[in-house]
C-alpha cells in the first residue's frame, strides 16, 4: 500500500521507526518530515500528510506528534479525512471496522515502538465492514454548520 507519514519533533524518531518498518513490511512511504529534534509546528506537517490521502494518492497516512492529539485535529479538519488516535490496537482495529478511518494518528510520549507497531498492524490489516456503518460515515461527510 502507498502510505502518507509526518510527525513534529515530538515523533519524528517514532516516525522514522514506523516508516522503516512499513517499508519492511512492502509498503510504499512518502515521509512528509519532520526529520530533526527541532521545534516545528505540528499543523505543517499533518496537512501535508492529510493532502496526501485527501487526494487519493495515499490509501492512508499516519501522523506522530508528542500526544498524537494536535496532529489528529489537524488531520479531521480535511475533507475526507477520518483520522483516529489510537493508544492500543483495538481501537485501531474499530476505527477501520466501523469509522473507515484513512488515517491513524499516535503520540510518541504516550506509546512505545512496540505498541506503535502493534497499533499500525492493526489499522492496516482491518477493513471497513460497510452495511449500517456506510450510512453513518456518510453523514460524516455531509456535516455542515449551515444544515
Ligand atoms: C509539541 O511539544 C507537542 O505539543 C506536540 O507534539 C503535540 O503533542 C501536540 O498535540
């Protein structure tokens, strides 16, 4: 799968670790940065990543910030856009099951490598089960302060 990834500083070293061990699993990784410790704004990099799936040319994405909260605000705030902030892998497994999530969102300071890893496996091997959730996330789409 073609996967879209960015991180701030506060994930950049769990995104660098994701991203090679998506690639070792055969995906295809566009790494939208950050890549150093230094300071950045984490708006920048998840709608850039965001773009990326919004476009249709990434199946998904995921973004790593210091909680995973900032760079998920940013990510729902995109048009097509169904991002889900997992700290385990059964939330994970739901946000694709039910919510067709496109992309998953982690926080560094809250998990380990081997959680993230367990985490992402999970996201990327469920599928959206359709039926009476179809309807749901199709009203997702269609939520506007003006109706
Ligand atoms: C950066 O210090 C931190 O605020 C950021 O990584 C993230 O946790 C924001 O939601």
């Amino acid at each position: 799968m073609k996967i879209a990834i960015a991180a701030d500083h506060g994930g950049y070293e769990l995104k660098n670790r994701i991203a090679d061990y998506l690639i070792e699993l055969g995906h295809t990784v566009t790494d939208f940065g950050t890549n150093s410790a230094d300071s950045v704004d984490y708006p920048d990099y998840a709608f850039l990543a965001s773009k990326a799936v919004a476009d249709n040319s990434h199946e998904f994405g995921i973004l790593i910030c210091g909680s995973g909260i900032g760079m998920s605000i940013c990510a729902n705030k995109v048009k097509g856009i169904r991002c889900a902030l997992c700290s385990e892998p059964v939330s994970a497994r739901l946000s694709r099951q039910h919510n067709d999530a496109n992309m998953l969102a982690l926080g560094a300071r809250i998990i380990g490598v081997e959680m993230a890893k367990a985490i992402v496996d999970a996201f990327l091997n469920e599928k959206f089960e359709g039926g009476r959730h179809e309807k749901r996330v199709s009203k997702i789409e269609c939520c506007d302060i003006n109706s």
